[in-house]
C-alpha cells in the first residue's frame, strides 16, 4: 500500500507540473513577455509595445491613497490605504503597484489603516551601528515580507541621506555619517527587501540633509565634494542592492529642483551609473511637466493631491504635443517603471494577504537593536548587571514602564497593540508621538524575578532620586522625540531629563542611562553616570532587547556610524537657520565641509568629539594583530587578525582607514564584524573601495588616483588606529 500510495502522489505531482509547464508555455506564446527566463529588459520593451497611450501615461503617475483627501479627489479603486497607488492593467496582466512607506517597517499609523498593525525595526543608525550587512538584510527581509505579505509591492525604504547635522529630524531613518558604511548597510537592506519581490527606493536623491525648509532650500555644494560623500553613499547602495526606483528629493541642488535636475537623473544615475530603474518623484516634490521628463524623472507620486497639478497627464501630453517631449522619452519612462517590476518579480509573485509571523519578526527586530546598541560608558565594570542577584532596582523615565519611543512622519510603524502612551502632542503630523508597546519596566522585572523593581516617571526629580538612593541600582531612561519636517533646535536633552540625570546619579552611582534619540545630544552629566547605553528607537521588542543587553545575556557590539560631538561649535554650522523659527535661508552652503562629513571633518580641524566614529564598548576584550596589506586581483586587501582576550563570547569591528597624500583626515575604506568566543581569534581579509583611495576629478568626470604615499591604518575606531601601513601607488584610475 505504501508503494502504490507513493506513486500516486508522485503521478499527481508530475500531471500538476505537466500542467504548469502547459500553462507557462500557453502564457508565453499569447503574453511572450511572460517568459521569466527573458531579461526585465526584453519583458519590458514586449510589454511597452503592445500599451496604448493612455495605458503608458496610467503607469507613470501615482494616486495618493492615504488620508485627508480633498473632497474632489475620491479615493482610488482598488487601493490599499497606503502612499500611493498606481492601477493595473489588467487586459495585459500588469499588476497594480501598491506603495508603502518605509524603511523602518510597513507604515500603517492609525491614519491609514485603522487596526493595522506591523513588526518596527529599530531605526536605520541602530542597523548602521551593527556593521553588519547580514543584520541589515535580514531586516530588509523582514519588512517586505510582512509588506508583500499585507498586499504592497513597493516599499518607500532605502533612506541613505548622510548625516551633516545631529539636528536633522530624519537621521533615524538614515544610516550615519560615512558613505561606504551607510553605503553598504543601506544596500543590503534593500537586497532584502527585493528579494520578497517587492520593489524598494534608495532616497532621498540628493543632499536632503536638512528638514528645515526641506521643500524650498537650495543646496550648494560642487561636484568634486557632493560625488566623494552624499552621492557616493547612494552610488554604492545603488551598485549593490540594485534598487527598482530612486525617490528624488524636495530640494533645490545648485539651482535646480531635485526631481528635474538633469545633473542628477540624467547625467549621473542614468548615465555614469548606468541605472535601468526608475525615478519616483517624492510626494509633493514634481515642478514641472516637460523640464522634470527630460531631465530624467519617469514618475509622478501621487500629484493629485501633493502637486500644484498633476504634471504627468494634460500638461505632459501637451509638451509632448507640442515636440517639447519625444515619444521616446514616454516610452523609455514605461519601460524603466515595467523593468522594476520583472526584476523584482511582481508578475510571477503577486502581492497578496498572507500570514505573518509576528514572533519570528519580532525576534529579527529584537536582534537588530542586539546587534546595533552601543555601549557608551561602563566605569568599574557596572554593566551588566547580575539581575539574579540583586534585591532592588529603579527603573525611572521615558515612559519605560509602557514602551518605547519611535520617530514620527512617514516612516512611522503602528505595532500590534498600537500606541503604548496615546495623546502626547503633537497628536497630529508629523505625529503621533509612538510609543512601541515593549515596555523595559517589565522585561525587568521578568529578568529579576527576586528583586524589587520599582518604576518613577521623572517628573518628580525629587522622588526618582529618592527611590534610586534606596535602590542597589538605577536604572534612567531618557529621550528625545525627532521627526521628519522638522529639525531640531538645538542638542539638549528636553523637559529637564539632564536635572534628572543628575539628581539620580548624585543619589546613587550605580546609575546606567539608556539614551532614546535620533542622532547624538549633549551629554553634561557623563562623567557622573556609571553606565551609557545608546539604543535609539529601539523598535520591536525592544524591551527585551534592553533588558538582555544591560545583563550580559547579549554582550553589546554596535560601533556608532556617527561622530558624537560634545556641542554645536564642533559642527560645521552653529545653528540650522530657520529651525526654531522665523523666515528660513534661501540656500544652504555644504562646500563649507564638502566631502569632509562626520569625522573627516574634525579630522581637518583638529577637534575631538565626545565619542568618535566607529566608537563602542564591549564586555569582553580583543586584541588586533599587526596589519598587512596586499594588491590581489586589481584590489588592494588589508588582512588583520583579532583575538578574543577576555572572558565573555563578543564581537568586534575591524576598521580600515586610508589617508591620502595631502590630505589630513582620514576615509573608512573598508571593516569587517567578527565574532570570537573567549580565546578565539580569526584572520580577516577586507577588500579596500577603491573609491576611497582616490578623489573625483570634475574636470575629468572621474575618480583618480593622484599617485604617491598613502597611509593604510587599522582600528577600533576613527580615532583608535595601530601602526600605519605606508604604499606607494602610481597615478592613475581606480
């Protein structure tokens, strides 16, 4: 019985294949473009020459299915509440296009799906600071499953704008300072994601490194500094992850709107980069008809709504009329939209509603805040704590007794059990102010079932610092809220959180601080504080994430992607004009730093930050043998071997830096994570990008090497290096 119940199921198994390779082939002989062992590229020029004009210029503008909608603008049939929507065409089998936000999850805040939920990942520096490519595409994983999975198959994510300034409200959905980590890191994630067959960003192209005035500034800055910083980020995450669109910014860049810069679209992506996708405009970021095509944008988002017209209908098939536009153009604009969606295969995967593992995603948040956290301080060795063996503890701020505090605007996540701590203004955009519902109070208490953990809000200084007198340890939660549309003043740590730290730390040494935040803040009761740990926003889980960090369940080994300055005068600019009010600047000048960001730049002014780049502590020790460095295969290699001195299993970065003749500050060129267990060590081999090994020359329209000495430095951070490799390169390309 066994053996005729097994070719049974075998015969039925090879009819249904029988059957499917039937279907296939009736499918490819009337849709040849749906044999999916032709290129995108071949798909999509048999697919544009059988649309109509109406059905070309259907595909190249979006709908805005969100909230708020004027009264004329009805809501588009067959929409998910969501970004945006683009219809199918359905007598040719094209599928519609249903646009999520973001990168740090599916965005589904009350405002647009009622009772929708979705798994937070912690924000973007959390991913940098692990600097680990695998952590970030687990995670880009992650959400487009859960995206694919609620019926989207495009993800707003891939922001890669580098951090100029720790003010800026949106560093939480980018990935730091460098451009070869933010690079890397931000391409990996987006590689997750498409591998779920839902097309991903790369944004916010260019130079949006400001919220103030978002909409209006003009960015100056020349070509030799914005290719060796901003646009080198978005050059290699675009190079690796491959994404299917490039979303173009709301600024000005050196006179011209970001989404009709020719310089931009045009001459760099499409032509230098040699970029097949396409390019979205932002929400509210199209200008014009005829000058925005021609120089290279392929879709309008959502215009009906954001834009003062919907450029890509009646004013562009007047252009085109008129011989302002060629056909062409139209044509290269469907195929680029069409080829994006072969690639990451759309047609064959459709989007649609399907279980999600909620558990499972959550554990892959949880263990990208695991991977990313930074650990700041440890005097005496406070952390970790020895939970199982302490009889009190106070957990005081930050609402940790609810949740924890996310970033607001488009990137916000509602998690299932919505809004830890409702109602704090601003209620309205870019809010609400989240609170994720993992509370640290209570993973705590579980991790020390024998102590007496208590909880004080803060707002009584006097009572939180009472209760950590009488506590073994004090636990200090602190936060600062940031979100896209606006920046930040100023760097201070809010609503007297730094009394609060203080009076705590006065009352009990053995206080650690959890850092909430966007991006660094002043730090003046430091050298008062046992212990700091900078987790972010924490995203999901996260309170089990702290709770196993601060007791050594999970050694920390996030690296920071950003310099921590100790104050405003170690930036380039003192103030973002216009951020706390008033008429702000017309233009922002960036050639002041140029391609010298972050580090780079206190670098070549001999400034030390707080914290430097690439800085993080560890419970365990390692120790970094001497560095050696190679030319094989056209590339140099810098091979380094780290060891595990100490008593706890961890992982360390090895850091590659690269000073080039003349220059005095320093270029990430390459790093590697590795993780040891007590006593072992493994030798490391890091490609160097040759990018960062050389300059770009404007006159020439390429990178070069000048030729000369170069110094070759390895590390713990940009400011902890060994013993400098010295090599000779001869003059040429990389």
């Amino acid at each position: 019985m066994k053996i005729k119940a097994t070719a049974w199921r075998c015969a039925i198994v090879m009819g249904l294949c029988t059957w499917m390779s039937a279907a296939v082939a009736q499918s490819s002989a009337t849709r040849p473009w749906s044999d999916p062992k032709l290129s995108p590229d071949e798909r999509a020029r048999m697919l544009v020459a059988q649309l109509t004009q109406d059905e070309k210029f259907q595909l190249i503008r979006s709908y805005y299915a969100g909230p708020d909608r004027p009264s004329d603008k009805p809501f588009p049939k067959g929409a998910i509440a969501s970004a945006g929507y683009v219809p199918p065409i359905e007598r040719l089998g094209i599928p519609a296009l249903e646009e999520s936000d973001a990168g740090l999850g599916v965005a589904s805040s009350d405002r647009m799906r009622p009772g929708d939920s979705a798994t937070p990942l912690p924000a973007g520096p959390v991913t940098a600071a692990s600097w680990d490519p695998k952590v970030a595409y687990r995670g880009g994983a992650m959400i487009g499953n859960e995206a694919h999975s609620k019926g989207f198959n495009v993800l707003l994510a891939g922001g890669i704008n580098l951090m100029r300034d720790p003010r800026n409200g949106r560093n939480f959905e980018y990935a730091g300072e460098d451009p070869l980590l933010a690079g890397t890191i931000v391409a990996e994630a987006i590689r997750g994601i498409e591998s779920q067959h839902v097309i991903s960003t790369i944004k916010h192209f260019a130079l949006n490194d400001q919220e103030t005035a978002r909409n209006t500034i003009n960015v100056q800055i020349g070509e030799k500094a914005m290719r060796e910083s901003d646009l080198l980020a978005f050059e290699i995450a675009i190079e690796r992850g491959k994404p299917g669109s490039v979303m173009c910014s709301y600024n000005k860049l050196n006179g011209d709107w970001a989404c009709e810069n020719d310089y931009l679209m045009n001459q760099l992506l499409k032509r230098d980069w040699k970029y097949p996708g396409f390019v979205m405009s932002d929400w509210g970021g199209a200008h014009s008809a005829a000058k925005a095509v021609n120089a290279g944008l392929d879709q309008e988002s959502a215009g009906e709504v954001f834009d003062k017209e919907v450029y890509f209908d009646a004013p562009l098939r007047q252009a085109l009329a008129k011989g302002e536009v060629k056909q062409a153009r139209i044509d290269d604009m469907v195929q680029r939209i069409l080829r994006s969606m072969f690639a990451a295969g759309v047609f064959e995967h459709p989007a649609k509603k399907a279980p999600i593992d909620s558990k499972a995603n959550l554990a892959v948040a949880r263990e990208t805040l695991e991977a990313g956290a930074v650990l700041l301080r440890n005097e005496n060795g406070l952390l970790p704590l020895d939970f199982g063996k302490l009889a009190s503890v106070a957990v005081i701020g930050a609402h940790a007794d609810k949740g924890v505090l996310a970033g607001g605007g488009s990137s916000l996540v509602t998690a299932m059990g919505g809004n830890a701590v409702p109602g704090l203004a601003p209620t309205t955009w870019p809010g609400p102010v989240m609170y994720h519902p993992y509370p640290p109070l209570k993973a705590i208490r579980t991790m020390a079932p024998k102590a007496n953990v208590q909880y004080a809000d803060g707002n009584d200084v006097a009572a939180a610092a009472a209760l950590a007198g009488k506590s073994q340890v004090a636990v200090v939660f602190v936060q600062k809220w940031a979100a896209e549309s606006f920046d930040a003043a100023d760097l201070a740590l809010p609503s007297g959180q730094d009394a609060l730290v203080e009076a705590v730390a006065k009352a009990n040494p053995r206080t650690v601080v959890v850092l909430e935040n966007n991006a660094p803040v002043q730090l003046p009761w430091l050298d008062q504080v046992g212990a700091v740990l900078e987790v972010w926003y924490p995203g999901g889980d996260a309170g089990n994430g702290i709770a196993n960090l601060l007791s050594g369940k999970v050694n920390p080994s996030g690296r920071l992607p950003m310099s921590w300055v100790r104050d405003a005068s170690q930036l380039p600019r003192a103030e973002i004009p216009g951020a706390t009010g008033g008429t702000p600047p017309e233009s922002v000048d960036y050639n002041i730093d140029g391609a010298d960001v972050g580090y780079r730049w206190l670098q070549s002014r001999d400034l030390k930050p707080l914290f430097p780049f690439g800085y993080g502590l560890s419970y365990t020790t390692f120790e970094h043998g001497a560095l050696k460095v190679a030319s094989r295969d056209g590339q140099l290699h810098a091979t380094v071997t780290v060891r595990n001195t100490g008593s706890r299993a961890g992982a360390d970065v090895a850091q590659v830096y690269v000073q080039v003749p003349g220059a005095k500050s320093k270029r990430l060129a390459g790093y590697a994570k590795v993780s040891l267990k007590p006593g072992e060590q493994r030798e490391l081999d890091i490609p160097l990008e040759k990018r960062l090994l050389a300059d770009f020359d404007a006159a020439k329209h390429g990178w070069v090497i000048h030729g000369g000495d170069y110094s070759v430095m390895e590390g713990r951070s940009s400011e902890d290096l060994g013993t400098p490799v010295k090599l000779q390169l001869p003059a040429g390309t990389p």
